[in-house]
C-alpha cells in the first residue's frame, strides 16, 4: 500500500518496510520457492505502484495475478493480518484496480500484436530455434526487405519474401552474399509451424503502441497491464522472446529523462528463468544492456523467479530493490544455490542468513532495498503485507466485462491487413507475368514477319528480270493472296510494282 509517498510492503518487527519512489526505477527481484509468497508480494508492490500513478505491467503466468482487479474480502486470516499489521489506522481498503487483459492468442484479453519488422530478425530466429545460417540468412533477408521498401507486416508476409528471394537467389547473392535455396526452405518451414503455434495472430495490425501504456485512470492510479501468459509458457522460447522484446520496444522507443521523483512504467516479469535458459551471449549482452540503461528512461523492471541463481550476476548486479522468500536446500545444488542467495544480501549481525532462508514462513521474506542515497540497506527479515485486492482468480464473466468495456478493446479487436510485402510482390509477380506475355507475344510477331519475308524473296528470286509490269503485278498479287490479310495484300502490290520496275529498268538500260 502506499504510505506517505513511499511504498510500504512489510514491517521487521516494528519497523516499516519501504521501497521509495524515486528508486524503484533501480530495478528489483522477487525470489523464493514455490509457495512461499511471491504472488502476493508482486500484487503489494503492484498495487502501490497503481496508487501513485505509475502503470504497470505484468506478466501472469498462473492466472492469479488477474484478481488485482476486484477488490479483496474480510476473513478469519485477514482480520487477524490486518490487526497483527496495525493497518486498519493507515487506511487500508479493500479495492479492486483498474486493468487491461492482453493475451497474445485473443482468448483471455485484448489481442496483442506486432509486426514481423518490429520483432526483427535475431529475436524472430530466436522464436522459430533457427541455427546460425538460418539466421545470417533471415537477417539478409530483411536487408532485402528493407532495401526495396517492403513492409514485413505478417507472416504471410515473411513467406511471400523468402519466396521471392528464393527465386531471385542468384541475383541477389552477388550484392547480399550466399543465400542456399535449402536454408530458405527451411526457414520457410519454421514459419510454418510458429504459425500454427499462434504466430499467425501475434503477428499482424494494429501493432500495440506501447505508448497506450501510460495513462492513469479517472482517479489518478497507474493503470495495471496484465499480459495471460498461461498458454503462451506452453512455448517458453516465444515467452521469453516476446518479453525481451517488450523491453526493448520500450527501451527504444521512450527519451532520455534521467532521475525522475518515481517511475514512468514499472515492468513485472514473471518465470524470469525463462528468458535466461539456453541464452546466446548477444541476447545476453542486450539484456544487460537494457537492464543498465533503461532506468534512466524511467522503467523499473522487477523479475520473478524461484532462485536468485536463475539471473546472470551481471544482470543480478543491477537489481537494488530484493525480496527473497524462503528456499529449500535438499540436494548439495540447492545447498549452494542457497549459499549464493545469502550472499548475495549485506550481512545483518542480529541473525544468520544462509539460516533464516530455510527457516523462513510463507508471507515471509528477507529483504534489502535502496535507502533514500541509494545505499542498499542490510538485510531485514519481513513480513509481508496482504494485498488491498482479491487473492484468486477472477471469475470468467468479470474478466470479460473488463476486456470489453476497455478503451483499448475497439483499438485493437479486429485484425487489419494493410496493404505490405505480401500484395506489393504479388503485384509485381502479376506485372512481370504480363510483361512476359507481351514480350512473347512480340517474339512471335516477329518470327512471323521473317517468315513471310522469307517466303517473299524466295518467290521473288524464281520470276527473274524478264517478267513483264503486268505480269509482275500479277504474280505480285498472286503471291500477296497466298501469305493472306492485309498485310499479304499491301506486300503483293509493292512486289509487282517493283517487278514492273525491273523489267523496265532493263529495256531503258536504267539501273
């Protein structure tokens, strides 16, 4: 909940726990086993976040993080929470808040779109598990695209184009380098099966503009951006990739603002482990880069997983704000991952840390955060707040209240097919054809024409130079019907005429 400005999640004792504005954009991590909180602990921070008009974002992988939207009720368990907390005298209400259901497959929210350019080629290779030529390829191919001025909408779009840089290969291989028919059939398969994996409706019109992200509602709260990722998880590459490439789009696309009093979008990635596992090191490199950087465009991004070890230390290096719940050490792994999360705190005199990570309760949690100079402070252990909003699922009836009564849903319900790379090469394809037709249809007049004057000079040679004018005209004519048409007709007076001509030109002793 908020709490004079600042962001109160727990209490140490009787020590308020906070997390303060102006460094919540330092990034965070919220760690620990399954089961010991974590859900909870996102919607607390969530929440406050939405109370002092910072949007957010997040990812739900299990479908509870929905209930955010409906406000939370009174029970055995909470009453005594909430004395236990002495919260009731801060003003703690239960409320739903205002959010927006996007699901990449248009089942359990507002369709979420992008284009096949803006995914660009590294992390759409990445999706579709390309190897290295079929990826050096693809980024030709987009070269090419890019080149000619063709807009790479969909993925029909995409096929289009390795199509047609297929057939061109030989032409385009002197300027662009190797392009081996085999790959491109292979990458041709691999769009393919990403289509039936629901590629075919990810990528398309009207993209999200992630601008619409940013509003506040009609009470000055954040806007609270749930993204179902229940089915998406089932394809944990494309999971990954999309979320990697949500940060970049708001790396790339957001100014410079450097320090700002709180954050412009609080970024929630849940099941981060994903976006690391089997990772190439130029993903790598641009994640951290993004991580190190995008703060001072004012995102702060908070990942979620099970053990701190799951994030790279380069990455885990720029988390300031950690909430680690409880861990399980049962195999000599676990011991050491264990060891590594405790390490991983500034040392608090008063109690053991590698310890008190077995031992800790579920809604419990050890945590260091960012003082007010930006100084992590030793680690607390803490009891984490309950949240304002409902703790389950959110019922099927409501949530589509919500997704259609949402200003969002009329932007991007129906698919648009702008006009792109697919219709423009289908329209030069159709040009071509009839250019061709022309140009064969000329080659045939003119193989004609040869033959007729052929026909011609052969006749002409047989009568000689004794022949008569009327004779000439004659046989001129005579030769005119039997080649036939207008043609045939004008060419037969002009023989006789010029066979007269001849035989005159003899008896005068003209040459």
């Amino acid at each position: 909940m908020l709490k004079d400005g600042k962001v109160y999640f727990g209490k140490s004792g009787e020590e308020e726990i906070y997390i303060y504005p102006k460094m919540a954009n330092r990034h965070g991590l919220i760690a620990g086993a399954t089961g010991t909180g974590k859900t909870v602990t996102l919607k607390v921070l969530a929440e406050s976040f939405s109370e002092m008009g910072v949007p957010v974002f997040m990812a739900d992988a299990k479908g509870d993080l929905a209930g955010i939207a409906a406000a939370g009720v009174m029970n055995d368990n909470m009453s005594e929470r909430l004395e236990r907390f002495g919260l009731i005298k801060d003003g703690f209400e239960f409320k739903g808040y205002t959010a927006s259901f996007f699901d990449v497959f248009a089942e359990s929210g507002i369709p979420l779109r992008t284009t096949i350019s803006e995914m660009g080629p590294l992390l759409l290779s990445r999706i579709m598990g390309l190897n290295q030529i079929q990826t050096d390829i693809m980024q030709i191919v987009f070269k090419i695209a890019d080149d000619e001025n063709l807009i790479l909408t969909d993925t029909k779009d995409l096929r289009e184009m390795l199509r047609y840089v297929g057939e061109n290969a030989a032409e385009y291989s002197a300027s662009y380098g190797s392009l081996a028919r085999q790959s491109i059939a292979a990458i041709t398969r691999a769009v393919v099966v990403l289509e039936s994996a629901g590629g075919e409706m990810f990528f398309g019109e009207p993209a999200l503009d992630l601008h619409d992200w940013f509003g506040t509602d009609s009470e000055g709260r954040g806007r609270v951006h749930i993204l179902a990722c229940e089915k998406l998880m089932n394809s944990p590459s494309m999971y990954a990739t999309f979320m990697l490439w949500l940060m970049s789009e708001l790396f790339n696309v957001l100014p410079e603002e450097g320090d700002l009093e709180k954050p412009k979008l609080v970024f929630f990635f849940d099941e981060a482990h994903m976006l690391f596992n089997g990772l190439p090191k130029v993903f790598l490199e641009k994640i951290e880069q993004v991580v190190k950087l995008i703060r001072s465009k004012g995102i702060g991004i908070y990942f979620i997983t099970q053990n701190p070890r799951d994030i790279p230390d380069s990455v885990l290096a720029q988390l300031g704000n950690k909430i680690q719940h409880a861990l399980h050490a049962y195999t000599p792994t676990e011991t050491k991952a264990v060891k590594a999360a405790a390490a991983s705190f500034r040392e608090n005199p008063e109690f053991d840390t590698y310890d008190t990570l077995l031992t800790l309760g579920i809604g419990e949690a050890l945590v260091s955060v960012l003082d007010d100079t930006g100084i992590p402070t030793v680690v607390k252990r803490v009891n984490i707040l309950p949240p304002q909003s409902s703790f389950g699922k959110l019922d099927d009836l409501t949530r589509n209240g919500i997704i259609n009564n949402d200003p969002l849903y009329s932007k991007y319900a129906e698919a648009v097919d702008n006009d792109s790379a697919y219709e423009l090469l289908k329209r030069i394809e159709a040009e071509r054809a009839e250019d061709e037709e022309e140009l064969e249809k000329k080659l045939i007049k003119e193989k004609e024409d040869k033959r007729k004057k052929a026909v011609i000079e052969k006749q002409a040679g047989k009568v000689g130079r004794v022949i008569t004018g009327t004779v000439g005209r004659e046989i001129g004519n005579s030769l005119g019907k039997s080649i036939g048409g207008t043609f045939g007709k004008r060419l037969g007076g002009n023989l006789g005429a010029a066979l007269g001509r001849g035989l005159l030109d003899t008896l005068f002793g003209r040459k």
